[in-house]
C-alpha cells in the first residue's frame, strides 16, 4: 500500500520512515523549487505538483488530489501546516475512498480555526483569553481599526486564524501599530496558508505554555499523553518541550 505525504521538507521524511518501518511505499511532491529536495529522494515515487509558491503546490488541494489518483494511494498524511487544518481537503480525500492520516473534516471545522477554536471552548464552558469573536473584516476603517483594539487591550496579539508555527503573528503595543501589525501579518497568512484572515487577541505576560495532547481512532479509542511544558519559546515558535 502507498500513502502520499502532501507535504515537504523535516516532516515528509519523518513520515516517510515511519512508512517505511511499517512495509508502505511513500509517495512525495514537491514544487520546482523542491525538485532536489531530501524527501523527494526519499520517497518510493515522487511527483511535481506546480511552481514554487505554496499557493500553486503545496496549498493546492486540487493538485494533491490528483497525485493521490494517478499514484493509486492508499492513504494521505498531510503533515503539519499547508493543508492539515483544511476540512475541505479532509473531506474530499475520504470522499474518494482514502484514508485521510488526521482528524475528520467535522474536527476541523470545530478545531482546525483559531476563531471556530475559541468558540467552541466557549460553548464548553472553558475560559479564554479576551479576543474579537471573528476575523477582522478586511474593509474595516482605520477609526474602527482602533476602536476594535481598544476593546480587547494592550498589548494585544493580531494572529492568523489558519495555521500555526509561529506564523501570521503580530504584537501590538499601542494604537499606532495596529495597522501595519494587521497588514504584515495578513500579508504573511496568506502566503503560509492560503487564508489571509487574523482576529486580535490579548497578549498574556509572561505566561507558562503547557499542552496535553489527545489520540483518538474512528474506533472510539481515546488515548491522552502526559503535559508538556513548551514555554521556552523563540518568536512564538516552541524550541524544546518537557515531559
């Protein structure tokens, strides 16, 4: 059996061993810029899906879709980032028979957006950091801009709603750089994901950032992992984790 792994660099190989330790074949893509790439070599089979910018390969479900036809996959792991959080994407690589190596397109939905995230918690009962209940609207007026801001506080964080590494993240001190904050980080957004939408947060001072993570099959089976201390952190990146 074959599993494609849509995605590239560190975490395809990492993926593609664990293929290999199980008796799969993996199966790469990659851009032109990749071309060369260590997981293009790695893989059993390796496929060009488009130019070097995420948007035209990695992020182009489309494109991914097809490989996982013309390869005759059994499974797709999209890794982190590019399309793991997208529902759609999930939905129609299950739609087409495959295994889709990650949480169902309804988790997504629920979890896969920062917004959707917090309100989800909310409706559970759990506290969150004050933050705006939706994206900034992208034709929102300097003026609004300002007062929008000024009901959450500062320092305050604008943050992508898709994605995550530390990406599309700006802190915001003080009103004057509420703009260019808002614009950087859409900037950088759309180029890592594929969804230039962010929404403001309360930045928390000197917090400790602790994570339990949770396994759970289509079986029913729920496994939780012990607490991980990933506070020591580098431009909102975790650079070791405790266990």
């Amino acid at each position: 059996m074959k599993v494609l792994v849509a995605n590239r660099g560190e975490i395809a190989i990492r993926i593609m061993r664990a293929c290999c330790e199980m008796g799969f074949a993996s199966v790469a893509v990659y851009s032109e810029c990749d071309r060369g790439a260590p997981h293009v070599v790695y893989a059993d089979e390796a496929y060009a899906i488009g130019a070097s910018e995420p948007q035209e390969s990695y992020l182009c479900a489309d494109k991914m879709l097809e490989v996982a036809e013309r390869a005759d996959v059994w499974a797709v792991h999209p890794g982190y980032g590019f399309l793991s959080e997208n529902g759609e994407f999930a939905a129609s690589v299950r739609a087409a028979g495959r295994v889709f190596v990650g949480p169902s397109a309804d988790a997504i939905a629920l979890m896969g957006g920062k917004v959707a995230a917090r309100e989800t918690v909310l409706a559970a009962g759990v506290s969150v950091v004050p933050g705006t209940g939706a994206p900034v609207d992208p034709e929102i007026s300097h003026d609004a801009m300002i007062a929008l801001a000024s009901t959450i506080g500062y320092p305050l964080l604008v943050k992508a709603v898709a994605g995550g590494g530390g990406k599309g993240i700006r802190l915001v001190s003080e009103p004057s750089a509420i703009a260019t904050a808002i614009a950087t980080a859409r900037s950088e957004a759309g180029s890592a994901f594929g969804d230039d939408a962010v929404y403001l947060e309360r930045q928390l001072q000197s917090p400790r950032h602790i994570e339990i993570q949770i396994l759970a099959d289509e079986y029913g089976t729920v496994v939780p992992f012990v607490e991980r201390e990933c506070s020591i952190q580098r431009r909102y990146q975790k650079l070791v984790e405790e266990s």
